[in-house]
C-alpha cells in the first residue's frame, strides 16, 4: 500500500514536472516572437530620500504581456530569457527605453536625481555589452552620471574576470553600480570593496520582519557606512518600517508604502504632484 502511494506521488510529480516545462516553453516561445514595442512597457518605482522624502530616483522594472499568455511577471520570464540568450536584446531594450523615457524629465528633476536599470549576468558577460551600453547613452544623450545599473549579489561576486572587467568599463563611463537583493548572497567585504560598487539594495526580505532582522539591517547598513556605498532599503510597506529606517544611516527607500511601480504616464503625473 505504501508503495503504491509512493508511485502515486511520484507521477504527480512527474506531471508537475512537465506542466512546468511546457509552461516555460510557452513563454520562450512568446518571448521569441514577441513585438518589444507592443508587448514589453517599463514601470517605473519612485525613489525616496529618508530624510527628506523627496523623490531621488526611479527603478524601471519591465513587463511583459502577451496575447494568449496575458501578463507574465518578471520573476517568471527573465529567467526564462536569461536561459536563452533572449536577455541581451531585451536588455538592450529596456535600456534604450529607459534612457528615452527618464532622459527629457532630468532637467527638472533634482541634480541627485538617478535612473536605475536592472541588468543580468549574461549582460555583464557578454563582451558587447559594454559598447551596446555607450551607444544607448550617446543616442539618448542621457547623462551617464544619472545611470545605476543593478546586478544581484549573485552576479556581482561570481568570480568572473570578464564580469569583473565589465564592471569596471562601465563604472569608467561614470555609471554607478548597485548590488540589488544585498543579504541574500555570500558577498564579503573584500569582494565589494575589489568591484568598487556604489550601492546596496537591501534585500525586502530583511524589510518585511524587521522585529526579526534589525540586527542584521544595521549590520549591513554599518558594512555598507564603512565602504562608502549609499543604501537602498527595498520594500518599505509600513510606516513603522520607514519611521525604522529614519533613525538609522540608510539613504534611500522604495516601496509600496510612497508608490507601487508606475506607467510612464503616471509616473509623470507622481512627479507633477511632488513638485
Ligand atoms: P528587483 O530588481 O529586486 O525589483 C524589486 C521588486 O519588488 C519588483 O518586482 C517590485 O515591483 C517589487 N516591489 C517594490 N516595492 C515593493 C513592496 O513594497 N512590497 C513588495 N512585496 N514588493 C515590492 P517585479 O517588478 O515583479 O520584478 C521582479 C524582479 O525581476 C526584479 O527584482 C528584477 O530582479 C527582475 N527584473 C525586473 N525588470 C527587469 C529588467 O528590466 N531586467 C532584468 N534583468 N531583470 C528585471
Ligand atoms: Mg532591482
Ligand atoms: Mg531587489
Ligand atoms: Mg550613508
């Protein structure tokens, strides 16, 4: 009996299993032939100095919807991309549309104002990435010092020379780098200090059960004091959360607390209503 149950569950798995892959296929597939223009939008997330709560910056975070697939979340299709080479092209857009959309608005945006662009590893890796990058900016001409390209702690102390490399053409261009979902990973002192990053984006995880992680939140806030790196809390829901993080050395907050992430258009129209 026992045995037959084992059988059982393991066909269920079994099933599980390959819903799943024709799932991602499905959204391979959609993402191959998908219209950038059409389907892809950027959203964009205000960012809030803590003392101040004036609006710093923004992160462009991508969506992608589809006709018969409907809306897919960025945490399902950009692994999905970056298993296939589809993330260069689709970084590549994102940056473009970024720069195009955020670039005519910094004139009236405060000089500390900064765009924040996620990018993946197999972006950091790939020897064009950093001539793909200067092109965006010299078409755009959007400032470069107004750049921050976010790569996960992952991504940034994976011992690659060539992401190493990479890292440093870009900062040379004077594009800040900031380390995103910063806790999550295994990066050392010595290995943030090696890469030169500017930031730290705490990861939300550490925000969410503050009660739990304030030690840990001010450990990383003391690391991140004594390397000189400015730091982002992510996901800032509550009032008791930012009211935390206003008696401690962090910089910047973004959550849903000041916004959720906006369309362009109504980005402008939070933008408007600040200022
Ligand atoms: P991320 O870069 O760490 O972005 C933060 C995520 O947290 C976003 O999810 C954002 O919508 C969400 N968030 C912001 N504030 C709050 C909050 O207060 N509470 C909660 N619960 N969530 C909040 P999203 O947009 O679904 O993106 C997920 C991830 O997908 C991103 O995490 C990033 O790693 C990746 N991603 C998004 N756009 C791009 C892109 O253009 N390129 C690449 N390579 N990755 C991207
Ligand atoms: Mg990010
Ligand atoms: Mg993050
Ligand atoms: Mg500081």
């Amino acid at each position: 009996e026992a045995k037959k149950q084992e059988g059982n569950s393991f066909a269920f798995y079994d099933e599980a299993h390959t819903v799943k892959m024709n799932r991602a296929f499905n959204v391979k597939t959609a993402l191959q032939q998908a219209d950038f223009d059409r389907d892809f939008a950027l959203h964009y997330q205000p960012v809030i100095d803590v003392q101040t709560g004036h609006v710093v910056g923004a992160e462009a975070l991508l969506r992608f919807s589809h006709a018969t697939l409907g809306r897919v979340s960025p945490g399902e299709f950009i692994p999905i991309a970056e298993n296939n080479g589809l993330i260069l092209s689709i970084g590549e857009w994102v940056l473009r549309r970024a720069c195009r959309d955020i670039g005519p608005l910094i004139e009236m945006m405060s000089d500390r104002f900064k765009l924040a662009v996620n990018v993946s590893i197999q972006q950091l890796e790939s020897r064009t990435f950093p001539f793909a990058l200067k092109a965006i900016l010299e078409e755009t001409q959007f400032p470069q010092d107004r750049l921050v390209l976010e790569v996960t702690e992952e991504t940034s102390v994976s011992h690659s020379e060539r992401v190493k490399e990479t890292i440093n053409q870009i900062k040379s261009y004077g594009v800040d780098i900031s380390i995103d979902d910063f806790g999550t990973g295994y990066s050392s002192l010595e290995k943030l200090h090696h890469l030169k990053v500017d930031q730290l984006k705490i990861d939300q995880s550490f925000i969410r059960e503050l009660d739990e992680t304030t030690a840990i939140v001010r450990a990383i806030l003391a690391m991140g004091e004594s390397l000189g790196l400015s730091i982002v809390a992510e996901g800032v829901e509550t009032k008791d959360q930012l009211d935390f993080l206003k008696t401690t050395t962090c910089d910047y907050v973004q959550g849903y607390y000041f916004s959720r992430p906006l369309t362009f258009k109504d980005f402008q129209s939070f933008l408007s209503n600040k200022t």
